[in-house]
C-alpha cells in the first residue's frame, strides 16, 4: 500500500504536467503533489502507476470534482505557463 501512495505521488506530478503539456518547475510539481495526491487517489487511484492517456483522461473528467486546492494548483500552473 505505501508503494502504491508513492507512486500515485509521482505519478499526479507526471500526469498533471503531461496534461497540461508544459514543463514543470520543481514549485509546480510540489504544489500540484500536496494539493492532488488525495484526488488523483480518489478519482483515478484505480489506474495502474504509470502516466498515459487514461490517467490524463481520469484528471480532465474530474476537473470539477477536484478539492479547491488542487483545482487552484492546476489553474495556477497553467497561468504561469501562458505568460
């Protein structure tokens, strides 16, 4: 189970970045790992480990569902990235 959470961390940091089609600062991908690891968990947790196009997929489809902090995380991200 700990291996699964770990990876499930890495892995909305990969999936998130991937997503967004940018890359990612090292700031990015700790806001984004500290406000999504429940909801990548809870939305998309029953994946396997590895960033693709379901995982993607998983995050898109939940956009709304997401908690506020990672919906902000993820808004924040793609701001930095338009300027």
């Amino acid at each position: 189970m700990p291996i699964r959470f770990l990876t499930s961390v890495a892995l909305v940091a990969a999936s998130t970045a991937t997503a967004f089609a940018a890359p990612m600062s090292a700031d990015d991908k700790a806001a984004l790992q500290q406000q999504c690891t429940g909801d990548f968990t809870t939305f998309c947790g029953d994946l396997p480990p590895e960033d693709g196009p379901e995982t993607q997929a998983c995050f898109e489809k939940n956009m709304s569902k997401l908690s506020p902090g990672c919906q902000a995380a993820i808004q924040s991200f793609k701001q930095g990235k338009k300027g």
